[in-house]
C-alpha cells in the first residue's frame, strides 16, 4: 500500500462540471503538494497546505489533517485543465516528498 | 524568467555509455531535487542537495552520482547506463526547503527523457 494514495487514477469530464480529487495518506506530514503536470511533461506547483483551504482561481485545495485526506477542487472545468494532477506529501519524521501516482484528468467540450 | 532549466530534453544511450543530466536555477534556491519518473509510479527521489557543496542520497540513488559544485547548478550522472535507467528525470528547486511555513514551493525543470538500449 502506498503512503500516500490518489483517487480516481483517471477523470473524465465534460467542460463546466466540477472536478475533486482524492488524496490520502498514511503518513504524519508537514505540508501537503498538489502539483499539475501537462501532457507535455512539464510539472507546476499548484498548492502548498498544511491545513485548510487555499484557493487559486478555479482551483481550490482542502486538507484535513485529523482524516489524513486532501482534496484538489476545480470549479467550471475546462478543456485547458486536461493534465495530470499530482499530490505529494512531506514526511515529518524524514523530511522527504512522498509522491501519489498521480491522477489523469481529460475534460472534453 | 528561467526558473528551472534543464539539458539535455532527450537523450538515447547506450548500456555502459555514461551522460549527466544538467539542471541549473536562477531562483538563488538553497535546496535542489532529481526525481525519476516512471510509469505506473510516482515520482521517486534520487539525490538532493541542501546547499552548495552539499549532496546527499534519496530513495533511488544506485547507479547515479550528484554534484553540487556552483549554488544554482546540480548535476546527475550516470557513469555505465543501464536500461533500467530508461525514465524520464526531473529537477526541482525549492527555498526554503518544502514543507516551512514560509514558502517551500517546489519548482520543477520541463524533463529530461533517457532511453538506455
């Protein structure tokens, strides 16, 4: 079982519906990362948190540390938001990212 | 703004041909990643440094060396590749490290894809 686990492995959706994704994890942690990666590979930081919400735009990413779960929210989803979404959590007894899977996302027009 | 850059983007060798994998940063980081990412997989820590001079080893450091010689470049190497190596490699930089209070931002290369045959 992986330390830190991602829900669904792949999403698809069409353009304006709302999106979640899942992100448990088994481990104590600092902060938690949710991280894009395009089809073209390339990886950006969305989020840091450890604890609450944050919101970017459309984007909106909940923790709950009692739970050990975290959520990655996209409102009006749009063709563009087809990527890759990646959650990793930072150890707190090694201080090391500890990396989900991943979750594909293809939102269709 | 540069950011994170890394070079070669792709690269195909040959078992026992070594290479390293350049990353440099402009971003005056402190801190500076190489993740391998592989299918089915999530991304899996080499080496890291936590300063200039400074190199320490990850979850997957077998059959790869570091430097950190100048604050803004890491570098990966590979000194007889295997095909096990075949991956796709990313850098990142972050300061402070991930997981402070005050930033901890990760910021990532655009990749550098292997194919060791």
């Amino acid at each position: 079982k992986n330390e830190v686990e991602q829900s669904p492995q792949n999403l698809t959706a069409q353009e304006g519906e709302f999106i979640t994704i899942n992100c448990s994890y088994s481990v104590g942690i600092s902060a938690l990362h949710w991280l894009q990666q395009h089809p073209g590979g390339g990886i950006v930081s969305l989020f840091m948190l450890s604890s609450g919400k944050k919101k970017h735009g459309r984007l909106i990413a909940t923790i709950n540390i009692q739970e050990k779960h975290s959520s990655l929210h996209i409102t009006a989803s749009h063709p563009r938001d087809s990527a890759v979404y990646i959650c990793a959590g930072r150890s707190y007894n090694t201080d090391k990212l500890i990396f989900g899977t991943g979750t594909r996302l293809q939102v269709f027009p | 703004n540069a950011g994170v850059t890394q070079t070669p983007k792709f690269r195909v060798l040959k078992t026992g041909q070594s290479m390293t994998l350049l990353c440099a940063q402009d971003m005056n980081h402190e801190y500076m990643y190489w993740y391998r990412q592989d299918p089915g997989m999530g991304l899996r820590l080499i080496h890291y440094s936590v300063g200039e001079g400074t190199t320490a080893k990850g979850e997957v450091p077998d059959g790869y060396n570091v430097s950190r010689l100048k604050k803004q470049n890491f570098l990966l190497g590979l000194e007889s590749a295997a095909p096990s190596q075949t991956s796709v490699y990313f850098c990142a930089s972050s300061y402070p490290p991930p997981g402070h209070r005050n930033t901890g931002e990760l910021f990532f290369g655009e990749g550098s894809r292997l194919t060791v045959l």
